[in-house]
C-alpha cells in the first residue's frame, strides 16, 4: 500500500466540506486555481499514524453532470487524475438530496468514503440514521462527523485508510437502472472500446453517453456510437415517456427515496425549525431588501470604520520608511535610486497595501455571512432583481462592495458559481464608483459648482455609475457572455454558529493572495509608472537654471520664511517641468488632440496617467502639473488655479472620465489573476476607457453646442 495517499473531498454546498477541510489540513494548504479555470483549488497536508495524506477540496457540486466549471473541474480531477479515495461528505440532515451526488460517485468506481456530517443537526431534528443498513446499500463505509465541533476526524482517517487498503479488491458499487435502460447501456458498452473506456470504465462512459453529456459526446467522436445513442435514447423515450437522462435521475432518486425510507427514521415532527422562524423576516418580500441593505451597510461601516485606524498606521510605516531611505542621502539629493526606493517602490507598493485592513475586514464579514447561511439568503432576495440585467442574484454583493474599493469586490466574485456571471461582475464592478475617485469628486466639485449643488453632482456621478453598470451587464450577457443559463439550484441552508478558525482561514486566505500580487505584478507596474513620470528628465542646462534661481534666492535678503516660500515655488516649477519632459508628460502632450474633444488638454492627460497607479493620485499629479507642490482634494490654491484655467463643463467631464474609465492597475492585475486571463483584463481596461472616451466627448461637445461652460 502507498505511503502517502491522494484524498478528494467532495460534496454539495453547504455541506461543511470546508470546515472539514480545515480541520484535517489546519494551515498546511496552498490555494490556487485549477489550469484554465477560475474554479478554485485547495490542497492541504496531514499526518495520521505512519501515512501521509495529500487532501483535494473540489469545488462544492450537486452532481457530476457537467453543467458548470464546478461540476466539470470536480469530475474531471475524480476521472482522470484518480485519487485513491473520495471523500463525500454529507450533510445528514438533507439526505436525499446530498445522496444524488454519492450515487453518482458510486458509479465512477472510486473508493468511497461517506461523511455524515451535521449529525448533530440531524439528531436534534429527530433523524434516527442506521449508519450499517445505508453503508450497505451505498457500498461505502459511513463515519458521523460534527465539523464545527471537529467530532470525527479521526474515525474519518481511519476509514480512508481502511478503503484505500481494499480498493483493489473493490469494483465500485452498481445500481441497477431496469432492464429497459440496462439493456441499452448494454448495446452502448458492446461496441465501446480506446484510452476512454480504460481510464473510467465501460458502465460509467456509457451512462454519461445515455445522459448526452456534451463533454463526453465531445470526447467519444464516432458515428457508430453516436448512431447507437441516437437509437437508444429514442427507445427509451417512446417506452418511458421521457429523455434518458430524466428517467436515469428519476431512477437514481428513486433508489435514495428507498434506501432512506428502509434506514432513516423520524422520531419527532418539527413543524417550524429555527431557520424557518428566523426566514419568516429575513426573506420576507416587505423586509427581505432592508434587512439586507441594512446588514450590507453595517459591514461597510465597520469595514471602513475599523480599517481606518491600521490604514492610517500601514501609511505612517510607509511614510516614515520613505523617509529613512530618503535620509541615506543629502538632503536635495536627485539621487534616481533614491527616487526609485522612495517614489517607485515603496511610494506604490505601500498605496496599495494600505488597502490590506479593509481587504482583511470585508472577507471576514462576508465569511461570517457565507457559513452562517445568511449570504445564500441574500442571493434569494436579490435574485428577482438581478436576473432582469441578466445576472445571478449574488452578483449584488461584489457589486455593493465596488462602492468602497475595487479590488476586495472583485476578488468577491468568488461566491459566484457561474463563469458567465462571475466575469460579468468583474467587468462592470468598477463603474461602481470606489472610494479611491472621491478625492477626485472633492477637489472637483468644490472648485466648479455653488455649495447647493455639491450634494446633488455626487449623487449624479454615483448614479451615472450605477446605470452604466446595469446597461453594461445586460449588453454583455446579450451578446459576449450568451448563452443557455446554468441550473442552478437555490437551496436554503439552514442557520449555523459560524466557526473562528473557518472565518479566519478564509479571511488569510484572500488577504494573502492580494498581498502576493501587491509584490509581484503591482510591484512590476509601479516601477514601470514610476519610470514614466521620471525618464528621461530635465536636461541639464535646464537643472542648472534652476539650480542658480534657488542660489540667488539663498544669497538674497529675504526673511527664512519667504526665502523657503521662493525655493518652493522654484522647486514647484521644476517638478512641473520634469513632468512636462517625462514620458507621461510626452504622451500626455502627444495625447493632447485627442483629449481636446473631451475639453482635456496635455496636464489633466498626464495627471490621468498617474492615476492609472491609483485613481486618488490624480489630484497631487494635478499639483504638480499646475507647479503647485504637494496638493490633496482639501488645497484651496489647487482649486482657485483649476477654476482659473478649466469651465464647470469640463469639471464635470473630467468626473465623468475618472469614473468610467480604466480602473487603477491593482484592478487589472485582480481581475487577471480572478478571470485566470488577461484577455479579460485587458477587455475591462480597453473598453472602459473607450466608454469613458466616447460618452465624455458626446458630454463635452453637447454642453458646448448648448453653451453651457
């Protein structure tokens, strides 16, 4: 026998698989995602006596059918890659509809191990379960299990010791369909042959032929077996009176219906569980939607009100790191490396890990949310209004999340199961307008528009975002993302205590894979944005000149205080330059006919460059743009010079761009690593801008022509 055992997890969600998961592999496990797909794979490591174990959580499924990239990363790993044993686990107190999944388990010939999970539940709902009778019927042994309290964990490895012990004495467990569609599976084996059939057996390929599974029909491509099938199903349909695959499920259930009634007993009659008494508000159609709102907005605030303070002291670190780098040079120093540590490096990197609390906080109230049963709730209730724009009702929640930060809402789209719906939240999630654009809104608005007006132009900016977002995700589905909707099956599961470690994981989990890409892909692009803004420099008769300007100044009679304003604006002014002879600031000037048609000229273009770093940089790149130093969306002298050069038009415009357009680059490199391609990414970046591009020029130019500045 092997020393070390391959384990797959599987079972429907909700199930508490993942709880398991994390009892039996504690932090010994290594997220990523299966090759080709956005489904995520865990593996995690355990030691039990003298056998090593190797454990595969597969996506949470209802069945083996391959309807989702759920179903078909769950199956095809069971199939090809061959794991010695499979664990199924159950959730004991919904049995017939858990059992679906293990029959089709069953007929895969893996050996099997099933875990009666929630047995706890089970008990206090009045199920008697005879665990020898069912064990019997299902050709697997049978372990009762409470994850949340971590009651039979070691009976559970011991039980996939025992089955990877006997697999080679084992053939699988075969149910028998009636003699109308046995005879038929029959005819379909008798002229099956090739690799397939010896990698996942005769019985097995046949069914899911019988079944007109599209990815096996696919595989099988022979027009003698298809010309078999076709004759098959047709048979069967004019004798039973339906398709094949509904009357193998329907025989399939027919055999849990039986095996349950002969080993499951109800001792007790509860008419109304606590999660009924609990949903009798929380989906009710009158309070279902403020309940909802309510909770999402109690995460925001916390989310956002117990970030600040660890934001405020991730920025302090990075600023007074700045400043000890800096401080290996004299002051004054143009030193590029310098540059390089303090403005490109650290200066990038720690703008977007200052965003790690909020990240850190949001995924631990969702998961909270998630395994207390409260977020399949929340898809309930949304699910009427998301489905008019063609999305799943969990859609809303990446969505709302936007509203803070981009990021965290993309990485949200996990709780989706569609890949349709999954990269359609991620496309249009940005136009949800993130936090990082209101100190664009708050420079801006002030500046242009009278004090009864600020309230009303925010409101019209937000709103502007959310309509877009809703036309956008109905164009989408319309047309790039058409297609057949999945099944998919809305189940209610009931209350649970959510478990510390659970949360916990899954919190680390998120929070660890966005600070990987904060040192990998967000480390590469701040260099190279620092890079722009920097190369290729002032030439040195122009250094020089300024250089003179501050020394005159210095060798003047002015007073400290106005010698410092002077050396500052000359400093200002050589900043403005700098950025002027830069690449940003050369494309930006190179941009600059195409910009004009949105009111832009060369300094707000070169200001939305860096802004591609982060959206809120805009405002201190229009500081230094307009030789104006250090500025933020509070500085007066910022807005007094942009009302001086710009029109409350192209204020608005210029609100207008930075919302609809290209994310900052933490997004692009989110949704990359969430899509699994940057093809995806690349689509949101060029069609955003291109959006953005084409709505503010129709702005623009229809507010000229009506003459409104």
């Amino acid at each position: 026998m092997k020393s070390k055992l391959v384990v797959a997890l599987a079972g429907n969600p909700n199930s508490g698989k993942t709880t398991i998961f994390n009892n039996l592999t504690g932090a010994r496990q290594h997220v990523g995602n299966y090759p080709g797909v956005t489904v995520e794979r865990k593996e995690g490591y355990r030691r039990h006596e003298d056998m090593e174990f190797k454990f595969v959580d597969l996506p949470g499924t209802y069945s083996l059918t391959a309807y989702s990239a759920e179903e078909l990363v769950a199956r095809n790993f069971i199939v090809d890659e061959k794991p010695d044993v499979v664990v199924d686990i159950i959730d004991s107190s919904n049995l017939e509809r858990n059992l679906y999944l293990t029959v089709q388990l069953m007929e895969t010939g893996v050996p099997l191990v099933l875990a009666f999970n929630m047995s706890d539940e089970a008990e206090a709902r009045g199920y008697e379960i005879d665990i020898e009778k069912l064990s019997r019927f299902f050709g697997a042994p049978i372990v009762k299990t409470v994850g949340h309290k971590r009651e039979g964990m070691n009976e559970l490895l011991d039980a996939v010791v025992s089955a990877a012990k006997e697999m080679a004495s084992r053939n699988g467990h075969v149910l028998n369909y009636g003699h109308e569609i046995e005879d038929e599976l029959a005819k379909i084996e008798g002229i099956l042959n090739g690799p397939l059939v010896d990698g996942c057996g005769a019985r097995w390929l046949a069914l899911k032929l019988l079944e007109n599974d599209r990815e096996v029909r696919a595989k099988v491509n022979s027009t003698e077996i298809d010309a078999q099938i076709a004759k098959s199903a047709g048979h069967l349909e004019k004798i039973l009176g339906d398709p094949p695959e509904t009357a193998i499920a329907a025989a399939r259930y027919g055999f849990i219906s039986g095996a349950c009634q002969e080993a499951v007993r109800s001792t007790i009659e509860i008419r109304h569980t606590v999660s009924d008494r609990i949903d009798s508000f929380v989906t009710n159609r009158l309070l279902g939607i403020p309940i909802f709102l309510g909770l999402m907005y109690l995460v925001f605030s916390l989310t956002f009100t117990l970030g600040e303070p660890p934001m405020d002291w991730i920025e302090g670190f990075f600023k007074w790191l700045g400043g000890v780098i800096g401080g290996w040079w004299p002051e004054g120093s143009k030193s590029l490396l310098k540059s390089l540590l303090v403005d490109g490096i650290i200066g990038g990197v720690g703008g977007v890990i200052v965003f790690l609390p909020n990240i850190l906080l949001l995924f631990l109230a969702i998961a909270i949310l998630e395994d207390s049963g409260y977020m399949a709730r929340a898809a309930f209730i949304m699910d009427r209004l998301m489905h008019k724009i063609g999305l799943h009702g969990k859609s809303f929640i990446p969505m709302l999340i936007g509203f803070g930060c981009s990021v965290p809402a993309i990485m949200a789209t996990r709780t989706l199961e569609n890949r349709r719906d999954r990269l359609t939240t991620m496309l249009v999630t940005p136009l949800m307008s993130c936090g990082a654009r209101l100190p664009i809104y708050a420079l801006i608005i002030p500046a242009f528009f009278p004090q009864a007006w600020h309230g009303p132009m925010l409101w019209i900016i937000y709103v502007i975002g959310i309509l877009l977002a809703v036309l956008s995700a109905k164009l989408l589905r319309s047309t790039i993302f058409k297609g057949e909707s999945v099944p998919f099956v809305m189940e209610l599961p009931p209350y649970r205590m959510p478990t510390l470690k659970g949360v916990l994981i899954h919190m680390w989990e998120r929070g660890w894979l966005y600070l990987r890409k904060a040192g990998t892909i967000i480390l590469g692009i701040s260099i190279l944005l620092w890079a722009m803004t920097t190369f290729p420099g002032l030439p040195d008769a122009e250094t020089t000149r300024f250089e003179k300007e501050r020394q005159a100044v210095q060798a003047g009679n002015l007073t400290e205080a106005a010698q410092k304003e002077a050396v500052a604006s000359i400093d200002n002014k050589e900043a403005e330059e700098g950025l002027q002879y830069s690449i940003a600031g050369r494309i930006g000037q190179t941009l600059e006919p195409v910009l004009k048609p949105m009111g832009f000229d060369w300094k707000i273009g070169t200001a939305l460059i860096g802004a591609f770093a982060a959206k809120e940089v805009f405002v201190a790149q229009m500081g230094i743009v307009h030789a104006i130093g250090e500025a933020d969306e509070e500085s007066e002298t910022l807005r007094e010079t942009l009302t001086k050069t710009y029109t409350p038009l192209i204020g608005f415009c210029i609100m207008l761009f930075c919302l609809i357009s290209a994310p900052c680059m933490a997004t692009i490199a989110v949704t990359a690593r969430e899509s699994g391609s940057w093809k995806w990414a690349m689509l949101q970046l060029v069609g955003l801008t291109a959006l953005a591009y084409i709505l503010t020029v129709i702005v623009f130019q229809a507010g000229s022509l009506l003459g409104i500045g």
